[in-house]
C-alpha cells in the first residue's frame, strides 16, 4: 500500500481512502518502477532531491521545490538517481473544473505555497474527516492555477518509432560531445534528411534541441550530487565554459542553475 492506494494488479490502484483529499509525506522515498494509474488527481511536492515522471512517451523532471499536477487516470511511473528524495504526494478525488486540472504542469513552488505544503504535513497520513483540513486542501486546490505562471519543468520526449530509438540511446550515451549527425542517420537506417524530419516530427524538437535537454537533465543530477562545481559540470556534459552551460541552463530551465553546498565555485 502506498498513498493510501492499495494494488490490485501491478498498475492498477484500489482507492481504499473514502476521504475527499489525502497527504503522504516521505522521507527518502522508495521508487515502484512501473507504470500505475489510479483514479485520484495527484500533486507531488519535491522538498528534496528530484523526480522524474514518465507520462505518455514524455520523461518530465521536477527538481527541488517545484511540483507535478497529474490528472487522475493518468498512467505514469516514477524515477530517481538522488541520493535522498522526500517527497509531499498530496491526492484529490475530486478537482475544479477549470482546463489547468484537466493537464500535466510541472512549476516552481512560490513561497506562500510551499508554506501552505509544509503545514499541511500535519495532517500526513491521517485517516480522520477533519473540517480544517478539508478548507485547508480545497484551498490549496483551487490556488494551484494561479501559482501556476508557466510550466517550466524539463520535458524530454520519447519517440515512438522504433527507428529512433537506438538514435536517443546514442544522444543519451554521448551527450558530452557534439552530435555526429551522419552517425546517428546510420543507425536509424535511413538518410540525414530524413532522420532530421522524422525527429522533429515525431517528437516536437530537432537533435540539437534533444542534446541540450539531455546535458541539462545529466546537469541536474551532477548538482544534486553535491560533488562538483558548476565549472566543473559545465565540462563534464559538454560545455567549453561555464558561461555557455548557464546560458543553456537558463533557455531550458528559466533559472540559473543553483550553486551546490559542499563545493564552492572557484
């Protein structure tokens, strides 16, 4: 049993929680590596580490203090590489029916509302009605478009012709040198032309686009590592400089990237 969900077959989840909303948080938090679904809307809070959501052929990351909003029905799976993951998976048997509920979104947490997130940890795991908090997480609820700017969370789009697939394994695998272009149209078998058109079609963005999300994906987990400078980043993913990796960074990520703790910049 995990969220208050209890399985009844490996991807499908029994509502065993007749309360209308329901908070689970958890301290370094163990992954279920398998897609699920179950009929409850989900908001997950990142307090520490990272996620990583994968959700109809698209991988969404959402780092330290941002949220996911996932509509109920959704199939997904989580993963992770951080060291410690806590997390606030708050769940809603019903929402609003304004069009934000009916769409993923993955954002950065303002103040107040993570406020909000943290003192409604007092209610985690409880079974009991209580009046306060039934307010407390409508409220939070129904605040959720407006602290909701822009999504801006990291998508990587997962292609579903099988053709490409060895091509992103390739990207994955190399992402510290730039692309062979030639190489990569070798192993889809088909011609740079056509593997350039074919990408972009089926995933919504060119290689060299592909390339950047990947390097600041990888980017991310080496910061929450905490074991290298940004410099030092910067040249393992592929940067000839720091300057380049933060203007990257802050195309995808509309932020700087954060210094970590245990390693000053230098």
């Amino acid at each position: 049993m995990k969220c208050g969900l209890l399985e009844k077959t490996e991807s499908q989840f029994v509502d065993t929680i007749d309360k209308e909303a329901y908070v689970w948080c958890e301290k370094n938090w163990k992954h279920d590596d398998y897609e699920h679904i179950h009929h409850r809307a989900q908001l997950t809070f990142v307090e520490e580490g990272y996620q990583y959501f994968h959700i109809d052929h698209k991988i969404y990351l959402v780092p330290q203090h941002h949220v996911i909003w996932v509509p109920s029905g959704k199939a997904h799976k989580i993963t992770s590489e951080a060291k410690t993951v806590n997390l606030m998976v708050f769940l809603f048997k019903s929402v609003f029916e304004e069009e934000f509920y009916q769409n993923i979104h993955v954002f950065a947490v303002p103040t107040v509302l993570k406020e909000m997130l943290l003192y409604a940890s007092k209610w985690n795991k409880s079974l009991i009605e209580n009046d306060e908090q039934d307010i407390f997480f409508k409220a939070i609820l129904k605040s959720l478009p407006n602290f909701c700017k822009e999504s801006n969370g990291l998508e990587i789009p997962v292609p579903t012709d099988a053709r490409l697939i060895p091509v992103c394994n390739e990207i994955n695998a190399n992402f510290k040198y730039n692309l062979d272009i030639d190489s990569l149209a070798e192993k889809a078998k088909m011609s740079v032309r056509s593997l350039q058109r074919i990408f972009k079609n089926e995933t919504g963005i060119t290689l060299q686009k592909y390339l950047q999300l990947t390097r600041i994906l990888k980017s991310i987990e080496l910061i929450d590592s905490q074991q290298y400078t940004l410099s030092e980043i910067a040249y393992k993913i592929g940067y000839q400089s720091l300057s380049a990796f933060t203007s990257s960074y802050f195309t995808v990520m509309k932020a700087k990237p954060g210094n970590n703790k245990n390693k000053r910049e230098h």
